[in-house]
C-alpha cells in the first residue's frame, strides 16, 4: 500500500489507540480521587458537571458540520432510555464497583461487553450463536475467572461486591450499544453519544440533589476538581471524538482490534500511577479475555 494512501489508516489507528488508552484512564483517575474521600456518586457528579457544557459544544459543532436528519418522538425517548441505561446507570455502578476491586480488573470486566452484546442479540433478536461464538465467550470468563480469583486471594476489600457491580455495568453498557445501532446511523455517532451524555448529565444531578446536600460539591478538596475535571475532557468527551474519526478512517472492525489496547494500558497505568501489581497470572487472564472478546467482536462485525 503506498504511503499517501496508508496514511490516513495509521492516523486511523493512532486516534483508536489514544481514544482507548483515555477512556481506559478513567478507571485510574477515579482511584486516584478515592484516595481523598469522596464517594461514587459526588464523583460521578462532578464528572457531569464538568462534562455537561463540553457535550452541548461538542453537539454544537457537530450539527454545524453536516445537516442533521430531524428527530421524531420516537427518537428522543429512544435516547433519553439509552442515555439513562449506557450512560447514567452503567456509570454509576462502574463508579460503585471501583471502590472495591483494581483498576485493571474493572477494566477487564467492563470489557466483557461485546459478549454481552452477542448473548442479548440472540435472547431478544434469536441471532444464531456459533460454536465458534461459544468458544470465544468461554476464553473470555476463564480469564476474568483467573484475574478474579488472582485479586480475590490477594486484594483487600469485596471483590465479589465490586466485580458484580462492573459486571452489571457491562451488562447496560451492552443494552445501550444494541439499541443505539438504527438511531446512530441516523443521527450520527458524535451527536447521538452528546445528546446520550446531556440526558445522563442530568439524571445525574438528579440522582444527586435527591441524594445529597450540594454544599458536598463544594467541599472537595481541590485534587478531586482536578481529576473530575481531567476525567470529563481526556476519559469522557475526547475518546467519544477520537474513536468517531478513527472509525471513519479504518472502520469500526479494525477499530475494534486496536481498541483492545485499553485493558492492557489500565493494567499499566494502574501499576504506575496507583502501585496496583502486574503479575504474570493477571497478564495471563487478560490475554485470555482479550481473545475471546476480539474474536466476539470480528465475528460479529462480518455478519453484520
């Protein structure tokens, strides 16, 4: 392939890859804050709040840039439902579930999805699920089996607790995912993921002026603003950009190859920014959820 024509592809892969490596950084940052008190669902808040006016300028700009398909009422619940299932509930049980367990198993965990897609396509939609499908999803729980286990013997705290809560999240980040699919192509993956994350911007403060004094927010510490705020811009609105141009440049099965970089970063970034171990076991069960997800992932995308 010359070079003027492989380009666009390696730029493709690069903003996969980085898109990856921020979001998977979400987990560590979250720890990170953690460690000066603050509980799930303020830190959600803050995340929110700091997110909120980026998504309305990022839903700005993309309307200015194609004509945007008008949205009927059908849509607009469509979106409100996915938004409180992929982006409130999905976000707050994660948060939950990182106050228990390593940033690297939350990440392996919450990267079981695609089986979870493939598994809610064939109760809901009878998809046939293959042999070969069955293999995957099984390569990929005897690696979670193996990191849980591994954390189980060697974490403080409830692991089980935790690793339910991720699980969870995982299982509505799935349902999101596969009612998004008509409403993506026709509304457009960045203004969609926008109007998503409005709707849980605000299902979030509500779940929080319902649940909590606001003078909480204001009684941070200011490394918990600095981390909420570095959360909403690198690990929330930034990959949303990146991994829409990424797979306009090398399409989303590609996109879904290198995306596989983001576990293995978390378990990384957790070793240097949060003193978590890498261990071979841990590497070793990660290797096997990788497969099992990629091959989940590859084989899906070509029957579609």
């Amino acid at each position: 392939m010359p070079l003027p024509d492989r380009y666009p592809r390696l730029v493709g892969a690069a903003l996969c890859a980085i898109a990856a490596i921020a979001f998977s950084g979400k987990a560590v940052i979250i720890k990170l804050a953690y460690r000066y008190g603050v509980d799930a669902l303020t830190l959600l808040a803050l995340r929110m709040l700091f997110s909120a006016p980026l998504f309305v300028a990022l839903a700005w700009v993309s309307a200015r840039r194609i004509r945007p398909a008008r949205l009927s009422t059908t849509d607009l619940r469509a979106i409100v439902v996915l938004g409180l299932v992929g982006y409130y509930l999905s976000s707050y049980f994660d948060f939950l579930g990182l106050q228990y367990i390593t940033a690297a198993l939350e990440r392996l965990v919450l990267f079981l999805y695609p089986t979870f897609v493939l598994l809610l396509s064939a109760a809901i939609f009878g998809r046939r699920i293959t042999l070969r499908d069955v293999g995957a999803v099984a390569i990929s729980y005897v690696g979670i089996a193996i990191v849980f286990l591994n954390d189980f013997r060697t974490q403080p705290g409830n692991v089980v607790a935790g690793s339910l809560w991720v699980l969870l999240s995982a299982l509505l980040y799935a349902t999101y995912l596969l009612g998004s699919g008509r409403l993506v192509g026709r509304v457009g993956s960045i203004r969609f993921a926008c109007y998503a994350g409005i709707v849980s911007c605000i299902a979030v403060v509500a779940h929080f002026a319902a649940m909590r004094d606001w003078h909480v927010i204001l009684a941070q510490p200011a490394p918990v603003y600095a981390l909420s705020l570095l959360m909403a811009a690198v690990s929330t609105v930034m990959p949303i950009v990146l991994t829409s141009e990424g797979i306009r440049r090398i399409g989303a099965s590609h996109a879904s190859i290198v995306g596989s970089v983001g576990p293995v970063a978390t378990i990384f970034l957790g070793f240097i920014f949060l003193g978590e171990p890498i261990t071979a076991v841990q590497l070793g069960g990660a290797a096997l959820v990788l497969a099992g997800v990629l091959i989940v992932s590859l084989h899906t995308r070509k029957a579609d």
